[in-house]
C-alpha cells in the first residue's frame, strides 16, 4: 500500500508561482499549494528521492506533525513550553524517519521501526533512551511566524525544550553546527508544525566555485530562466553575466538549448571559465562565454530567442545615476537583437529606472510577468516582456 508524505519547499520570496509550477511539471502530486516563501505538496513517499532534483528551491522538508494548540498564546512561558514539548509524542516519526532515510540514501540508527519502538517505551514506561557513539546528530531550529511579541517564550526556548524531550526519547546526540538530522518547529500564533530537512546542503548551492561581488543564487538563476518559457533549439543570452550563473544554470537545466554569456570586465571571464570548467556537463557545448560590451552586442538582428540577465542595481556595482542613462542604451539594444516574439527577463532593484526606460518604448514591450523577489533583504523586481516590435 502506497504511503503518502507532504513536503514543504523554502523557495526565494517572490518565486512561489514558479516553484509550484516547476514541481507540477516534473513531479506526480496529488496535491500542491504555495504561500509566502514556500510551497507544499504531497506525493507518494517512495518518489521523495525525485524531490531533490527540483531546480527552484532552496530546501526540502518533509511534514510530520501539524497542529493547533488552543490558547499557545495566552500560556505562560512554562505552560507553553511544557505543552510545546508534549508535542513530540504526537509527531509522526516513522514517517519522518522514513522519507529522510529515502532522501539521503542511509538508515539512521535501526531505521524508523527502532525509532517508533523507543518512542513507545518513552511514553508508556517512561525510559530514557541513552546516547551511544552510534546515535546520530541533531539540532533543532524553532521559526516563529507573524507576531512574536503574542507568546511568552522565545524561539530558541522552544527549540531548546523540544530538542531535549527528543535527546531523552531516542538518545540522539544534540550538536548545533555539525548535525545528522534538522528538526524544524514552525510556530504562528497556536499552530505548531514539526518539520525534517531532507536534503544535508541547501540545494542552491550547486554550479558556482568562483564567486564575484553580484553571484546569485542557481535557484534564483533558474526561476528566471523558467520565465523565459526555453524551448528546445533556443539561443538564449545573459549579456552582462558576471561570473556565469544564469547561462551555467540554464545550461545544465535546458540541455538541448545554447546559452551565451558575456561581459566587459576580465575578471568576469576568468570566473565564467573556472565556474563552467567545474560542472560536470562542461563537456557539452551548450554554453560559451564572450568578452563584449553589453550595449554594442556582437550580434545580429532578431538572432536571438531570449535574454535573461541580473541589471546592475546601483549598489555594489554602479549607481542609479548611471542606471538612467545605462537602461535604455541596454533596452535598445536587446531589442535589436531579440526576434519579434522573444522573451526579455529582466531583475533590478533600481525599479524606477527600470520601469523609466521601459515608457520611453512601451510599445515594442508587453508585460507577460512581474514579480516582486526578495534578493537578500533587498525587494528587487523581475520582469518577463515580450517583444512586440515592429519590423
């Protein structure tokens, strides 16, 4: 009898719609929703190993405990806690065990039957199980959501309880920084969710080993290129590409599409070879690096299907004087080069400047998509445009 698991994906503020639909295409799901920051989704359990190969987002979890505790908020701190730590016993470990177990390739201890066992003698007879030089590591990290100010316990006294009810149930070994296992406790208002990393680094961190001043996230790379709707055959460029992330992204991910990346500056190109050299797929030759200025491309007319590309923001790299006069040379440009029809995806937190240049030529531009993307604290806007001049 199949066994179903709900995941929980953290996914870049802003990209939910684009994680949702990634998981939708690649993934059996019975059921997938987003909210801010994250997307659920329940499939069969012997299909989370699949999970892992999901572009968009940054970590996965799977759910095994959610619930709602009446009055969690109007507790005091040791009634809260107390009953915050009582949680555990209704936890669905097997569950948790097993998809964990699946996702990383490896049994933990005896496996899930072992760890069900000593929950039952934790609860009924009330033994402590003892740490051995077997046991794995743990930690526990509690995210309290909303308004914090509402309960009377902090998020690290939550996390502290509840990791040392689990030490005594089945004798895991706590450690903070070097850790086996990742419990997360979820708390807004009186709803407690109890979740289990499944994926040991956070997936973002793949294709890059130089990194410059302006690297962005693969995950983020990739929701762009999601964006750009790449068909099979496609010529898509990055004309200002840094150290290479978007074309490697888009390389490794659209295998039968050809990326170019280019950039003015030497180091720029120095890191797009070490970063592209370092990839597996580098022995396909669905990606190249050019040196070229970004407003003279080196291209002809409508030769190409797409264009994705970060716009310097007028923090670390330029300035938003510059941005005024730099935006539309870029937009003409691209418009030279982009077929009628191609795709334009486009990131900047300098959106007044963006949106500027985007009126000065309204009529060669069609909005497909906006969305507001969180870049590191900073609210940045990502464009996806159409297109729509006349030839």
């Amino acid at each position: 009898m199949s066994v179903t698991v709900e995941l929980c994906a953290a996914v870049v503020t802003g990209f939910e719609k684009v994680a949702a639909k990634e998981i939708t295409e690649k993934l059996p799901v019975i059921s997938c929703e987003w909210n801010r920051g994250n997307a659920r989704f329940s499939l069969d359990l012997k299909k989370v190993p699949d999970t892992l190969k999901l572009r968009s987002v940054d970590n996965l979890y799977v759910v095994f405990y959610e619930n709602s505790i009446e009055g969690l908020t109007t507790m005091n701190r040791e009634e809260a806690l107390k009953t915050i730590q009582k949680q555990i016993s209704f936890c669905n470990w097997k569950l948790a065990i097993d998809a964990y177990q699946l996702a990383r390739d490896k049994e933990i201890n005896g496996g899930s039957e072992r760890i069900v066992e000593q929950m039952r003698q934790f609860m009924e007879q009330k033994v402590n199980c003892q740490v051995t030089e077997q046991s794995p590591k743990f930690r526990v990290t509690c995210r309290r959501c909303g308004e914090k100010e509402i309960h009377k316990f902090s998020s690290m006294d939550a996390a502290s309880k509840f990791g040392a009810e689990i030490n005594n149930a089945f004798g895991w070994k706590c450690s903070v920084k070097q850790f086996d296992i990742e419990v997360v406790l979820r708390i807004e208002k009186d709803n407690i969710t109890v979740m289990m990393a499944l994926n040991e680094e956070s997936l973002f961190k793949r294709n890059i080993c130089s990194y410059g001043p302006t690297t962005m996230r693969s995950t983020i790379c990739f929701c762009m290129l999601h964006l750009a709707d790449i068909k099979p055959g496609d010529i898509v460029i990055d004309s200002m590409c840094g150290g290479g992330s978007i074309p490697i992204e888009g390389a490794n991910a659209w295998k039968h599409a050809h990326f170019l990346g280019g950039d003015n500056h030497e180091m720029a190109m120095e890191r797009c070879k070490q970063n592209w050299s370092a990839n597996s797929c580098s022995a396909r030759s669905n990606c190249d690096f050019f040196t070229w200025d970004a407003t003279k491309l080196p291209l002809r007319d409508n030769s190409v299907d797409a264009l994705v590309t970060d716009l310097p923001f007028g923090k670390k790299i330029g300035s938003r004087m510059d941005n005024r006069l730099l935006y539309p040379m870029l937009l003409e440009e691209w418009k030279r080069v982009i077929r009628k029809g191609g795709r334009l995806v486009v990131m900047s937190h300098d959106k007044r400047s963006l949106e500027n240049s985007l009126l000065k030529d309204r009529s060669s531009w069609h909005i497909k998509a906006s969305h507001t993307v969180n870049m590191g604290g900073l609210l940045c806007l990502c464009l996806c445009l159409i297109n729509t001049k006349s030839i």
